[in-house]
C-alpha cells in the first residue's frame, strides 16, 4: 500500500514524470486524472474504531470521568462497550503553582459499561506496560475520600471561575453563555 498524504500530487498516467517535464503522449490524448484517495488512516470516522477493537483504552468523559477498560464493541454512533472498566478519580493536594503535583488517585470497577458516543472528549490506547505503575506523586487512598476531595476541588474551581466571571463583568467583558436572550 502506498503512503500517501492529502498533499501528495495526483499520480501521472502513461508512466513516471521526469525531472518537470510532462511525458509525451505518443497516441490520442491521455484520460484525465482519477481523483485521489484517501488512505484509511485519514479518516475520522467511527470506522476508525476498528483499529481499537479488543485493546484497552483511557476514555476521558464530557462531564470529567476518566474510564478505563478494553473496547469490545461500537456503532456508527461511537457508542462504546467496555470489558472490565475502571473508573480513576484523582484528586490534587498540592498547589496548582507545583511543578510536581501530588495526590491522591482511586479506582472503582464497573465491570460492563456503555457509554454514548457523544458523551467521549478523548480516548486512547493504553501503554499496557505503563498500566500498572501509578502516577509520579500521586497514593492511591479509597474511593469516597478521593471521589469527595475532587469534588470539593471542582466546587472551588467554579465559585473561582464564577468570582472571575463577574469581575470581568464589571469590565465590560461577557463570559460563555451570558447574553441577553432576545425573544
């Protein structure tokens, strides 16, 4: 199979093109050039799902969750089914200025999981090798501590992003979603 990019030139009939030159056509005019293909890989599709069939992925939800387990089954939609899913929740104790953070992580089976294709941000193979170790500063700790501490963060975060939101406000500055709506 060629190797082949959007930026490659088309392929030339009646052979190879030398050095800028067109190749002389010996007979009646050469048909017109067939319009290039794609290669599998460009594509970004669910198709490219079939790739990932039967490995284990890192899935990182819209709503924040992190979901690990190995791909077994999808549709036109991405909907996904997972084997043998974990959900990870860490949760940070250092400062955000840290070069380093460190923390705190828990797991919590699942066992079967569907999640709707539209729900996945991100997914990814995993490193099975990599799988096991834990994070650089991060212990692992049970999961109601750690599932409370990140939300107690995430709480944080939005009173802060809320405090910013109005200061701005005063500025002149609107925030996502704070329009007026016009009826």
């Amino acid at each position: 199979m060629e190797n082949l990019s959007i930026h490659d030139p088309p392929p030339q009939p009646g052979g190879q093109q030398v050095a800028g030159r067109a190749p002389q056509a010996l007979g009646p005019a050469a048909p017109a050039p067939q319009p290039q293909q794609l290669p599998p890989q460009m594509f970004t599709t669910a198709a490219q799902l079939l790739d990932l069939t039967d490995k284990k992925l890192l899935i990182c939800l819209r709503d924040g969750r992190k979901l690990t387990g190995i791909l077994r089954s999808w549709d036109q939609f991405a909907n996904l089914v997972l084997q043998s899913t974990i959900e990870r929740v860490y949760a940070t104790t250092s400062a955000p200025s840290d070069p380093q953070p460190k923390g705190l992580y828990a797991e919590k089976p699942h066992g079967i999981f569907l999640v709707r294709g539209e729900n996945v941000l991100l997914l990814g193979e995993i490193d099975l090798d990599k799988d096991d170790d834990p994070l650089p500063g991060f212990e692992r700790a049970e999961f109601p501590a750690v599932e409370k501490l990140a939300k107690e963060r995430r709480a944080a975060d939005k009173a802060k992003e809320a405090h910013k939101l109005k200061r701005l406000a005063t500025l002149g500055f609107e925030g996502e979603h704070m329009g007026e709506i016009l009826l």
